[in-house]
C-alpha cells in the first residue's frame, strides 16, 4: 500500500494572524485541525504509514497528534532547522528539500508516496487516483481541477498534451495568457525515483524547481483531472469562506459536532443558553461550556468555541469565536473571526487586544 507525506513545514505567514502561535496544519475547523481531517482521509484510504516534516511551532503538532494511533495510523516526525549561537532555529528545507532530507536518513519512501499539503481539505478518492498514477506508469503525478479561467491568476497552472503528459507549469498567470484551466492542487503522488532528482542538503521545491525539472526531462509525468472538493486555506479569506461552506452543510464528509437541539443549531456539552430570551439562527454551532446571555444574538453561518461568553446584547453575525473569547454586551461583530487575542475581519483586516484605538472589545472568557 501507498505511504503518505504531509507538507507542514512553512510558518503559514498569509493566513496571520491564525497562525501568530499556531502551526498552519493546526488552525480548527469546527474545533479540529485541519490537518486531522487530512489524516482521517488517509486512514480511509488504507495509507497507514505518513510522515509529517515539522519547523515552526512544531511542538503543536507532535502533541496533538503523537504516534497517530488514535486515528490508526503510524505517524513519524521529520525536524527541519539549525543551531545558531547555542539556539535552534526553524528553517525549513523546501517541500522536495524535506523529503529529500527524510530518504536520505531512513530511505523511508520506498514505495509509491501520495504527497499532501498540511492546509487544505480535501475528499478526493485517493484509492482511484493511485490506481490511475499506476495505470499509467508515471513516475510522478500532479492531482489537478478545473478552475474558472478568471481565476486563474489565483493558482500554479498545469499544461499537459491530450494523454495527460505534463508540458510546462505557469505560476498564476493573467487569464488571457493562461495555457490551461488545470490548477495545481499541491497533491502529488511519487515513485521513489523521484527523490533521486532532487539535491541533498539544500532548500528545494517541488512546485517551482523539482517539477519544470521532471518537465524539461521528459518524464513520465501526468496530470490527473478529477472532480473533488479541495479547501485551501491560503488566505483569512478563504479560511472564512472555507468555515462559511462548512457550517451550510456543503462537505459531506465534515459532520457537525454535538446535538441539533433546533433545525441548524448544533450544541455541546454543558452550555448555559436561556433558548427563551436570545436570538440564534442557524447554522450555528455552539461547543461546551459555552455562555449566552439573555438579549444576545447570533446570526449563522457561525461557529462560537468551547468555553466562550457572549453577554447581554452582543450581537454575532457570520462569524467565528475561537475557543475562551468574551463578548462584552452590546459589541456587534460582524463576519469575523475572533480568538482571545485577535479578530480578524474576511479580509485579512486584524485588531489586536488592548488597541486603545480599536472601537471593538472582546476578552479573555476564562476568568
């Protein structure tokens, strides 16, 4: 069977302020990060065996998920960083780089290796495309969907012949010089031969170096293009948006925790909700210990973290309360994320606490 790699080394500096003291593959999705849905899928698919290169925060990741056997699969950590003046330091390798740096050390990849963005969701049917990787006796294969030629200028796009054999890449190019509506979805699937290519020791990348290389070598190097639902989280944006699709049912695969007490509301464990005095239309879920007071309301699609408190006359509307966030009475948040620190509005826009000049409040719930 296929082993699995998941890329979750950068330090995810488009998605700030989610990722100030997070990993990017830790940001929730409905109170889970999203790089547990990826692994979930994994084990779905029979992958067992998945290595995970590590930098920043790396901890974060190693904790939450360990040796990988409460989703029964085995799961191993590769460190990229150096020692300078007595500190380690993070300093990541580069995708082909990381992987490249694992061979060299274990020979790990020693089988066809399905490769996996740490910040993206996604329901692809990996049994079909390996199954299609093999069939065609690629050497690599890019895992790619159809976009909208507008836009294009959004991602790395694939030019491939009429069998699928991958020409050239353009890097987000203007819709009228695009070659192709075939976006990169940064899954790959490798034979170990692959690794061979890329340099020992060095900071490399996949997208940009190792695959022009395979390219320009004439390789058996295929594009594969099949419907599937891919999340990516590049951007606040698209974290909003991706949340937003979550909680209106969108993904199949992504059930909502808890228990629907009303059509669309979604309820934890010990929540503290006078249902008679506040307003809350869904969808909208609401973890534990959660408190609303009497003359709140909440507008969904939203999500408001365990442990959270929202008083008298705040108002929510399309947004995200990560987990111990206070509202104070009377504030209104609109299409925003907020955790104890930060809010962020869809646009990437952040307030940080204790702005004097900020005319939004919100706290610690914890004390």
């Amino acid at each position: 069977m296929a082993k699995g790699m998941i890329l979750a080394a950068g330090q995810g500096t488009r998605v700030r302020p989610l990722t100030r003291d997070l990993p990017k593959p830790m940001v929730p999705i409905l109170g889970k990060p999203v790089m547990e849905y990826l692994i979930e899928h994994l084990a779905r698919h029979g992958i067992k065996e998945i290595m995970v290169n590590v930098a920043y925060h790396h901890q974060r990741i190693e904790e939450y998920f360990g040796d990988g056997h409460r989703w029964g699969v085995e799961i191993g950590y590769s460190y990229e960083g150096v020692r300078e003046h007595g500190d380690i330091l993070p300093r990541p390798l580069g995708s082909a780089g990381g992987m490249r740096h694992i061979q060299d050390f274990s020979g790990f990849f020693d089988d066809t290796t399905l490769v996996l963005c740490g910040d993206a969701l996604i329901d692809l049917d990996i049994t079909a495309a390996l199954a299609e990787h093999k069939a065609k006796g690629a050497l690599a294969s890019v895992v790619a969907l159809e976009v909208p030629l507008e836009e294009v200028s959004s991602y790395g796009m694939v030019v491939a012949d009429a069998d699928g054999r991958i020409q050239s890449f353009q890097e987000k190019p203007k819709p009228e010089e695009a070659k192709s509506t075939l976006a990169s979805t940064g899954i790959y699937i490798f034979e170990p031969a692959v690794l061979d290519k890329v340099p020992a020791g060095k900071v490399y990348d996949i997208g940009s170096q190792l695959f022009p290389q395979l390219a320009d070598e004439k390789l058996p190097f295929f594009v594969q293009n099949r419907p599937f639902n891919w999340l990516d989280i590049g951007r606040v944006s698209d974290y909003w948006s991706v949340l937003q699709r979550v909680l209106k049912g969108e993904i199949d695969y992504m059930r909502m925790p808890g228990r629907e007490v009303k059509p669309g509301v979604w309820v934890g464990l010990n929540t503290q909700i006078p249902w008679d005095q506040v307003k809350i239309e869904g969808p909208v879920y609401i973890g534990s210990s959660v408190k609303i007071e009497p003359g709140a309301t909440i507008i969904g699609p939203a999500w408001i973290g365990h442990g959270s408190v929202v008083r008298t006359g705040a108002r929510i509307t399309r947004g995200v309360l990560f987990e111990y966030t206070r509202i104070p009475a009377d504030m209104h948040f609109f299409e925003m994320i907020v955790s104890r620190h930060y809010c962020v509005n869809r646009h990437g826009e952040t307030l940080y606490r204790g702005d004097d000049t900020a005319r939004l409040r919100w706290g610690d719930a914890r004390a």
